[in-house]
C-alpha cells in the first residue's frame, strides 16, 4: 500500500466569525479616528489657533476703523475730506 501524504488544514471557524471581524476593523477604526484626530489637530488646529492669536495680539480696532471710514464703507459715517 502506499501511503498518503496527508496534508492537514486549520478548521474554518464557523461560528463567531462576524463577531471576531467586526471586534477587529473596530479597534482599527478607532485607532484610525485618534491618528487622524492627533494629525489635524496638529497639523491644522493649532497653527490655525496661533495665526489668529497673532492677528488679534497687533489689531488695533481704531486704526481700522479709521482706514475703513477713510475708504468710504460706512454708509452713516463720511470720510473726514467731506
């Protein structure tokens, strides 16, 4: 007789399967979510925090007030040359 090469597979898992998968993609969502959270915050929020705080720390409201009265905006205020 001769004798076969018996290959031997891993039993497919028949139960539990989507439970298993979805446990799995939603620590991989989740740790995505955070990455990306981190990286905008990072990369977008805060320098976008620390250019307005330096347009706010040098704006004078009565130097551009001036300026837009000068230009002619303001429809209830003339410019001081009329």
């Amino acid at each position: 007789m001769a004798s076969k090469a018996v290959t031997l597979l891993a039993k497919p898992q028949m139960r539990g399967l989507l439970t298993a998968q979805i446990k799995k993609h939603l620590i991989v969502a989740s740790a995505l979510s955070v990455a990306t959270m981190l990286a905008y915050k990072y990369a977008v929020a805060e320098p976008r925090k620390a250019v307005y705080a330096e347009f706010y720390r040098n704006y004078d409201v009565e130097k551009e007030y001036g300026r837009m009265r000068e230009a002619g905006i303001f429809t209830a205020v003339r410019p001081s040359d009329e």
